[in-house]
C-alpha cells in the first residue's frame, strides 16, 4: 500500500524554482533516503508535504487523501480544512534542530499534542510518553527541560513526541545536522531500531553509509529534480548519473 504519492511536484519562490516536476512514492514499512547537495530542494521538498509550504504545481497523497484538489488558474485548491487536519495527523516531522518548547518539560513536549490533539485522557497521554522514552533511553529526563539535555537527548526527545501521534509515516530534516558525531551515532541507532519495526520514514540525511545501510530506496535531488532514484545498490553503489557520481565522490575515503 502505497503511504505517499507525489506527482509532478513542483515549488517557486517568486521567480526562482526551488522544485521542479518531482515524482515519487512511498510503500508502507519503506525507508527512503533523500540525498543531495546543499540548496538542492529536499528540505523544501518536505516542507511542501508537511504543508509547512504551498505548493506551486503537482499533487500530493497521503494514505489516500488527496492534500490538493484542483488548480484554478494556475493555483493549487487545497483540501477542505478537515481532510487536511487528517493528512497532518497521519505525518510527523523531525526537524533538524529539534523545535522542542523550552519551556515545558520533557512530559509535557509528549503529551500536550495527545491531550489536545488526540483528546488523550492526560493520564493515557503520560503512559504513552514513558512507553516512548523507555524506548529513546530517557525514562529518567520526563520532568527535565530542554536546556538541561544534549542535542543528542533533545533529538530523542522530538522523535518520541511525533510517534506519540501514532503517524503513519515519519519525516527527518537532516535530524543529525547540528549534531557532533557521538551524538550522531545516538540518532542514526533509534532510526535503525524504527526501520527494524518497519515505520515508514523519509530521511533527508548527508550520512551516505546510514543512507545505504538502512533505505529500501535513494533519491538523489540536484537544483529541484530528482537525478536517479532506486535502491542504495544503484544509486550509491552503482550510480549511473555522472553528477550523482560526482557528489558521492566527496563521501569516499
């Protein structure tokens, strides 16, 4: 079953055309990783499917749902309110710099979106949050604030607050980026350990050998397209393109 559709997708800021005519899908229990160079669009990329951005042309489904319903004069006709609160509750989003509220505890980042969201009981809310940071390695830091953990822990913290909204289907925005590598290896292990529980994740990572030991499918972006997209035996191992060739080169030893 196919969680995410994406046709002929396509996004301008103005006169500059960030994303240009993109296609992919995404199987239930997949793990695709997005790869490319700096500026390339894959945040932006995200950012449309998340509707943290409107789109300038194309579709988008998610589970079924269809987030864009028409085009009136060249303008994308988004979903009524409702279905797009449905789409967004099917989703979660890591971002690379953990966008936890500082001034609630560790507890209270895991459940306030449950209780207000989800209509959770508070006391339901506060099992599945112990559940979830039982699982992240961190039962001890529920009554902790952010500024009390490392980049590492805070990272920990926001992957088990987007799986609290049981998501169908996990985004990552470079969720290693303002990481040092120690604190990396923490991050890369928790999203090994959801791969293995078959979550279905679309990761835009620069760490290529996570990148090929983990996805089920790569999609190299450049300047808004998608240069070649299919298993990390093709696209990492084996590209074709001359530019995936090339930026891989920068990752060799």
């Amino acid at each position: 079953m196919k969680v995410l559709e994406v046709n002929n997708l396509s996004k301008s800021f103005g006169t500059l055309e960030v994303i240009k005519d993109i296609s992919f899908d995404v199987e239930k229990g997949e793990v695709v990783s997005v790869i490319g160079p700096s500026g390339s669009g894959k945040s932006t990329l995200l950012r449309c499917i998340n509707q943290l951005e409107r789109v300038s042309g194309g579709t988008i489904t998610i589970c079924g749902l269809d987030m864009i319903q028409s085009y009136e004069k060249g303008k994308p006709v988004y979903a009524d309110n409702k279905t797009l609160r449905d789409i967004k509750l099917k989703m979660g989003l890591i971002f690379q710099n953990f966008n936890l509220f500082p001034h609630y505890s560790v507890l209270r980042n895991i459940t306030d979106a449950q209780i207000h969201v989800l209509k959770r009981s508070k006391e339901k809310a506060e099992a599945v949050a112990m559940e979830l940071l039982k699982q992240m390695g961190l039962p001890e830091k529920a009554d902790a604030y952010p500024y009390q953990l490392s980049g590492g822990q805070q990272q920990r913290v926001s992957i088990a607050r987007a799986l609290a909204l049981d998501p169908e289907i996990l985004f990552f925005d470079e969720p290693t980026s303002a990481l040092d590598p120690e604190l990396t290896g923490e991050i890369l292990k928790v999203i090994r350990q959801l791969a293995a529980k078959s979550m279905t994740m679309v990761i835009v990572t620069h760490e290529m050998a996570f990148a090929r030991d983990v996805a089920d499918k790569v999609i190299f972006m450049d300047q808004g397209v998608i240069i070649e997209q299919g298993t990390p035996e093709q696209v990492i191992n084996n590209p074709s393109s001359e530019r995936t060739k090339m930026f891989l080169s920068r990752f060799e030893e």
